[in-house]
C-alpha cells in the first residue's frame, strides 16, 4: 500500500542521504496529509510561512501500524506509524515528490469564505 509522509522541504534532502527516521507517521492520501497540516497550522503548532513537501512510500502491511487518534476521527482520515527507519534506496526519484509554500491558514480561509457565502446569499431591503 502507498502512503504519504509531510515533511518541511528542506528535510528532503537529507532523506535521500540518511533515509526517512523511525517513528515517522503516514497518511493514506496527500489530501490527508494536507488536512493534518491545515489542522496544525490553525493551532498554532505550524508556523506560516510552511515549505512542505510530500514523500509516498510503498509499504507492506507488516511495515507499518494502525496510529489512528481523535484527530483522524476529526478529520475523517487515518494515519500510520513505521517504527523502523526507511532506507534512502526506498525514495521515489526527485521529480516525483510535490512540494508546496502554505502562507496563509487554510481552515481561516475556509472560514472566511464560507462567512462570504453567507453575507452575499443576504438579501437585504431597507
């Protein structure tokens, strides 16, 4: 099974040099990934500007755990820890890995969109 790892883009490189550290989670989309991101930069635990990137590993089931929390109820996703370090031959080429600036924060902006919506279905007469 593929799953994603978020990581800030600098971390990237190294990857490729020491491999990915033990006791890393993983998502089952990017799109998971990126609601973990948006949850941890609207508290506080992210700070903006976030340069990230997106690792997709293939793994065997054996390979990784169930670490599911309240979070991924919240957010309606499931995560996955590898105990064991993965080895740098195991990453994807380069060219492959997305990699993403996040200025602003999304679930704000998810917000104040939504409060738009509402201020121009009003239709107010005087």
């Amino acid at each position: 099974m593929k799953l994603y790892h978020y990581t800030q883009r600098n971390n990237v490189l190294n990857m490729y040099k020491e491999g990915i550290r033990p006791n890393s989670f993983w998502c089952e989309s990017i799109e998971d990934c990126t609601k973990h991101i948006a949850l941890f930069i609207h508290n506080g635990i992210i700070e903006l500007p976030y340069d990230y990137a997106f690792v997709g590993i293939d793994f065997n089931e054996d390979e990784v755990i169930d670490a599911s929390d309240p979070f991924d109820d919240y957010l309606q996703t499931k995560t996955y820890l590898c105990l064991e370090r993965i080895d740098k031959k195991r990453m994807p080429p380069l060219y492959e890995i997305p990699a993403y600036i996040q200025k602003t924060d999304p679930m704000e902006d998810a917000i104040q969109r939504k409060l738009q919506q509402i201020y121009d279905s009003l239709h107010v007469t005087c």
